[in-house]
C-alpha cells in the first residue's frame, strides 16, 4: 500500500513561542501519518528563529526529504515513529508553508509527495512606516494647551505592532485598518512648553524591529 499524507495544517515558529500540541490523524489507504502542531504563535518567524515541523507515522518509514519556507530542513530525526523537521531561519529569507517527500515504508511502497502552502511564513525583512503626520484638536490644529488631546496618525508598510510616546508619556493606541494606528495623548500641563515630541518604536508579527521614528513625513507640527 502506498503511503500517504493529508492535508490538515502546520504551525511553527520561534523557540519563544508558548508551547502548544494537538494530534491530528492523517488516514491514508496504506499507513497513517499523523502530524503535530506546536506552539500556539507561530504565524511567523524571523532570523534566528528555529521552525519546526512534527509527525508520526504509524510504521517504519524511511527518512523523508523535509523543507519548510522552500528551505531543505537542517535535520530530520525521529525517535521510533516520530519525526522532527527543524530550520533556523536565516538572514534574507522569506517563505511559507512545507513539503515532505522521497519517503516509504519497509515494503517500499513510495510514499506520495506532500505539500501545503500554510504554516510558519518566514520573514525576516524589518517594517518600515512611510506616512507620519501629527495633530491636536485645538481650533488651530498645530496648538495645545492643557487638555487638548494630541493625535499622531501612522501607517506601516505590514502589520506591526507599536509602542508610541507623544512628550515622553505611552501614548493610548488604536488599530485602526489597513495598517493604519493612532496614538493619541491629553496635555496634562505639565508638560515643557515648545515642540510636542513622539517616538514611535515598532516590530512587525515576526519581531522584526523597524527604525525609531520621530518625525512627521509632512512636515506637520504641534506646538505646546
């Protein structure tokens, strides 16, 4: 009988990630495979990064070709009928989803080539914010005075996740849509007269971290 893989799907990521296991079987007319997912946020990984890919076949198999994000696994190894696929993710690389192959049972039957474009999405190129403009709700928009509120409107380039503080306090977030944020602050007076500062410090899902921003890109201002 001719072994097979189904479908059903594939998560890894990061040694950081919190660890997570649900066993899922795979039936085939000949021998079983059943894959594992593990750990719970591996949407995406970046450089350093190991991705893992788990399975268990339910008989003997010959060590099968694995590579995960279009790279060739730096090892496969099993203990009994389970296997471990990993790659370290390198700097410059970019993929997704994982494809097992070259595999069969002690009869040789061949086992069918598998494959799937979903699980860990390698990325390892740092997000960028290309649209920065800042505001107050003051009459005149480039103003504040004590309790008008500040508004910072960003856009990244990916989903990104921000940390921003408008004159050196955490300013109040909103994902708003599209990778579209808005960060806004009320001047509680106490705060130094003249330009209103920011900063906006950011990674996107994989970790990358993008360049501190602390400026507009229109030339907009507020004055305090």
């Amino acid at each position: 009988l001719v072994p097979q893989l189904r479908e059903r799907r594939h998560d890894a990521a990061g040694p950081a990630a919190a660890d997570r296991r649900a066993q899922i079987t795979i039936v085939g007319d000949g021998e079983k495979i059943r894959e594992r997912e593990r750990n719970a946020n591996t949407a995406e990984a970046k450089t350093g990064d190991t991705v893992t890919l788990t399975f268990t076949s339910s008989e003997a198999i010959t060590t099968p070709t694995v590579t995960i994000g279009g790279y060739v696994a730096d090892s496969v190894s099993n203990s009994g009928n389970d296997y471990t696929a990993t790659y370290t993710v390198q700097a410059g690389d970019s993929g997704s989803g994982y494809y097992v192959s070259n595999f069969s049972d002690t009869a040789g039957n061949a086992g069918s080539i598998y494959n799937s474009d979903f699980g860990v999405t390698i990325d390892t190129t740092a997000p960028t914010i290309p649209s920065v403009s800042i505001a107050s709700n003051n009459i005149n928009p480039t103003l504040a005075k004590t309790g008008d509120q500040i508004v910072l409107l960003f856009t990244a380039d990916e989903a990104i996740v921000p940390i921003v503080t408008i004159d050196g306090q955490v300013a109040a977030m909103t994902d708003l849509d599209d990778n579209n944020y808005q960060a806004t602050y009320i001047m509680a007076g106490t705060e130094a007269e003249g330009p209103v500062t920011f900063t906006i410090d950011y990674s996107d899902l994989a970790g990358n971290a993008g360049t501190q921003v602390i400026s507009t890109t229109d030339a907009s201002s507020v004055t305090f």
